[in-house]
C-alpha cells in the first residue's frame, strides 16, 4: 500500500509538470535538496568551511 502511495502521487506531479511546461510555465522546484537548501543553509557552508577528509 506504501509503494502505491509513493508512485501514485509521482504519477500526479509528472503530470502536473507536463502540463505546466505545455502552457509555458517552469514547474517549481519542490525537491528534498531544495528544501534542504532552504531549510538549513548552514549545511552548505559546513563543507566549504569543514573539508571531507580523505
């Protein structure tokens, strides 16, 4: 039931996105990443400021 839920709303944004693109409008960028970015931007100063070591 889990999966089903996970693709029927994938289903419903890739098509909210074909739609939009036809009548011209950029669909909005609504990505964990994104979310993340706007969230706590402190992350992406963290690997600037502390380097992965190797």
């Amino acid at each position: 039931m889990l999966t089903h839920v996970i693709i029927h709303g994938g289903y419903h944004r890739g098509e909210i996105g074909r739609l939009l693109s036809q009548i011209s409008i950029a669909p909005p960028w609504d990505t964990f990443a994104v979310h993340l970015h706007q969230t706590e931007p402190s992350r992406r100063l963290q690997a600037v400021i502390e380097p992965l070591s190797v």
